[in-house]
C-alpha cells in the first residue's frame, strides 16, 4: 500500500498546508499588535455576542496554547486560547466572534454543524482504523498480491468517510465567520479598516480547512485510481 504517488500527494498537501498556516499565524500576529477601537477583550467579545444572540447556557473559557480556539457542543464552551481570552485586538475580536459563530449555529440546529456533529465518531473510528491498516496490514498485502484490491475497497470507504467530513466542515466554519463578521460590525465591535482585518484573519483560518479538504480528496481519488487500474490489469 506504500507507494511513491500517495506519498507526493501527502508532501504537497503537507508543503501548502504549511505555507498557509505560516501564513495565518503571521496575520494573527499582525493583527494581534491592532487595538480594538471598542477597547473589549476576547472574552468580552464573546460573551456579549452570546448574549445578543439570546445564548446564556454557554460559558466562555480560556485554555492553553495559540490558535487553539474552539467551541464545545458537548459542554457547550467556547474555548478561546489566552492571547484571545484576554487580548484586546482584532485578531481576538475576530476569533472569539467565529468561535461564538458556531455557538449560534448550534443553538439555530444549523443543518450543517449537526450533519458534521453525528459524523465526528464515525470519522474516529475511521482514522483509527487506516492507521492501524497502514502500519500493520500494507505488508501483507505486498506478500499477498490477492488482498490488493480488498484493501483498496477498505481504504476507499474510510477515506470517504473522512473526505464527507473534510467537505462538510466547510461549509459550518465558512458560515461561522459569515455570522461573526456580521455581527461584529453590526454591534460595532469593529469600526473602519478593523471590519477588513478581520475579515482578513478569518479569510486565512478558513483556507486550512479548504487545503485539508482538497487534500482529502486527492488522497481519495487516489485509492479509486489504483483500484480501477488494478481492476483494468485484470
């Protein structure tokens, strides 16, 4: 199953998606040195946008690490990392305001974040389980030509799996930051070029997920492609 094309692939994708994150994190230290006109912190941004939005049974916290933000539908948390937290800028404003996005979408039953929510175990078990055939079955399957196309089809299955998950999260965090922004002017949290800027931030944390998924579907049409051209030499 190791095979030189499948590893290009992953280099490329591992190239671009290193470029892009390079890139996102030079714009949020950008724009982290940009103080907020409204003078909030993260954490202010956040609560106040839950709470316009007629959200109180969500808390605001802070964890560890940079660009580690996330909402948690489980516990319903918005974990926002501490240069967000506490930060009084754009780049915190702009991230606390995507993170509280997902927060509305949860509330709203936005169709798109449920669809990803159901699909997050089914998406585990599948990465566990290519990984453990990656490492511990591709030899096999080189000394036993006969089970090639049966690990095509295995891989092919949870690769589109996770390939739906990659597609559907677009769509949920391209919406987040559409709310965020949104509101972030209408509430004139941000005013004049800080609309932009952080308009700027969200635009590069919204292509990691485009990468990820570009590279989840060549990974995918990858496996088809050797598995139809086994199928041909047959």
């Amino acid at each position: 199953m190791f095979d030189p094309i499948l590893l290009v692939i992953s280099l490329i994708f591992m190239g671009i998606g290193m470029l892009v994150s390079s890139r996102l994190k030079s714009k949020f230290s950008h724009y982290s040195q940009e103080r907020l006109s409204s003078g909030l912190s993260g954490k202010e941004v956040a609560q106040k946008m839950l709470r316009d939005n007629g959200i109180y049974d969500v808390n605001v916290v802070s964890v560890e690490g940079q660009l580690t933000d996330h909402y948690n539908p489980v516990n319903k948390t918005v974990n926002l990392s501490t240069d967000v937290f506490h930060g009084q800028h754009v780049a915190a404003a702009a991230v606390a305001a995507h993170e509280c996005g997902h927060a509305v979408q949860h509330a709203t039953a936005y169709q798109w974040l449920t669809m990803r929510s159901k699909m997050v175990p089914a998406v585990q078990i599948s990465s566990s389980i290519m990984n453990f055939l990656t490492i511990g079955l591709a030899l096999i399957a080189f000394m036993m030509p006969a089970l090639t196309n049966t690990m095509l089809i295995i891989f092919i299955i949870l690769q589109g799996i996770i390939t739906l998950f990659s597609i559907v999260t677009l769509p949920v965090e391209v919406d987040a930051s559409q709310r965020a922004l949104a509101w972030l002017n209408s509430a004139n949290i941000t005013r004049g070029e800080e609309d932009e800027h952080a308009k700027d931030a969200l635009k590069w944390a919204a292509y990691t997920y485009f990468v990820s998924a570009l590279a989840s579907i060549a990974t995918l049409a990858y496996y088809i492609w050797r598995f139809l051209g086994n199928n041909r030499e047959e």
